[in-house]
C-alpha cells in the first residue's frame, strides 16, 4: 500500500511539472509547427532571420502575395494556459494573436479572441485617425479596453513583452510587464459587450474554449521571438 501512494505522489509532482513547463511555439531556427490559416502550407512572407520571426510586407510584393494570410501553430491545441511573446512592428503598424482558433471560417476574428497589437504611438497620426481604447495594444480587441499603453509601449521598431493568461474564472493582458486588461469570460458582462458591439452579427464569436494560436498578418512587417506557452 505504501508503494502506491507513494508512486501516485509521484505521478502527480511529474504531472504538476509538465503542466508548469513552457512549451516553446517557435524554435528560433525554422517554421516548423506553422502553417497559414485554413491552409498546409506557411505562406510566403513569413521567414525567420537572426532567431526571429518575421513577416515582411516586401517580400510579400516581390511575390505577389495578398494579404490577410495569418499563421497558426497547428502542432496541439490550447485551453487555459500563459502565453508569453516578444514583438516589434513597423511604424503605423497593426497585428494581433488570436487564442482559441478554430479553421473554417473566413478569418480568425469570426470566432477567436484577439489580443491587439499596434502602433499606439503613430499609428493614429499616419492614419489621421483616433485610436480608440479598444483598438490599443494589449486590448481583448472590440470587447475590453486597454487604457494609457502609450506610457508603456515601446516605440516601433522596439521589442515589447505581451502576455496572456487564459483561465475561465479571469483573463488577463500584460504589456512590458504591466497589466492593462482584466475580465471573467463568459460571464454577464462578457455576453452583454459582445451582444453590444462589433461582435454582435457573429455567432461563434468567443464560444470555443480550447483551440490554436494564431498571428496575425495585417499588411505590417513584424517580428516575433520567444513564443511560449504554458498549460494552466
């Protein structure tokens, strides 16, 4: 009897252990484990230089690419977990990672929360444009403000720290080491914002609670480095 409880304690501290180890996404080397979305294949635009992930807005025209081909890591699906990357964007740049992808439909958005990522600091000048709360860095995007990031955010071409973590009793956006969103899923109010707002003509907005991690390409060069997840 002793020998099993004790092999069971240990079951567990090992079972403990590898939900509490990073699972890196991107090996600094290849794009081994992304694929565009709804496709086999990485799409032209996407490269890795230096350890970094990069898509290219110049290599997407020298191909003639269009755009709109965001990428996902198609090797295991995610529920609750702690996501952490490193990014910097092009000047007036827009981008975003999506959690909980499911492929079927047009894009990503129709159905997959959106952590944005932007240029807060130029992005409304190049545009003359405002940018409003919920379309800043770190937004859950067009559902949960992200407020004063321009005190934080790197300038374009800097690296900034994003980081997500997923749970269904609370949600939370970290920029640069600081926490800007926080809000319950599914909850009442949730359901309330997403019924209001931009997400109301979509009906698999938000519903899946496990599935990939996807970047987005929206016509802006970017980089990325240090992709890793955590299982909670």
């Amino acid at each position: 009897m002793r020998k099993i409880v004790i092999g069971f304690i240990i079951f567990n501290l090992f079972a403990c252990d590898q939900k509490n180890e990073w699972i890196y996404l991107f090996d600094g080397k290849t794009t081994d484990g992304w694929r565009g979305y709804n496709s086999q294949v990485i799409p032209s635009g996407w490269t890795v230089k230096n350890g970094v992930l990069t898509f290219e807005t110049t290599s997407r025209l020298e191909n003639e690419y269009k755009g709109g081909k965001d990428i996902i890591y198609f090797k295991e699906e995610f529920e609750n977990f702690e996501f952490y990357l490193e990014w910097k964007i092009s000047e007036g740049g827009n981008s975003g990672i999506f959690y909980h992808v499911k492929e079927g439909y047009s894009s990503p958005y129709e159905a997959s929360p959106e952590y944005q990522l932007i240029d807060d600091l130029m992005w409304g000048k190049i545009n003359n444009s405002t940018l409003e709360n919920w379309q800043k860095t770190a937004a859950d995007y067009a559902m949960y403000e992200a407020e004063q990031t321009d005190k934080i955010i790197k300038k374009a071409g800097e690296w900034n720290s994003s980081r997500i973590v997923f749970t269904v009793s609370k949600v939370e956006h970290w920029l640069n080491g600081e926490l800007v969103v926080s809000f319950v899923p599914w909850s009442d109010d949730w359901y309330e914002r997403k019924e209001a707002g931009k997400w109301k003509d979509y009906p698999d907005y938000g519903k899946h609670q496990k599935g990939f991690i996807a970047l987005q390409d929206h016509d802006s060069s970017l980089s990325f480095r240090e992709i890793k997840i955590k299982k909670l």
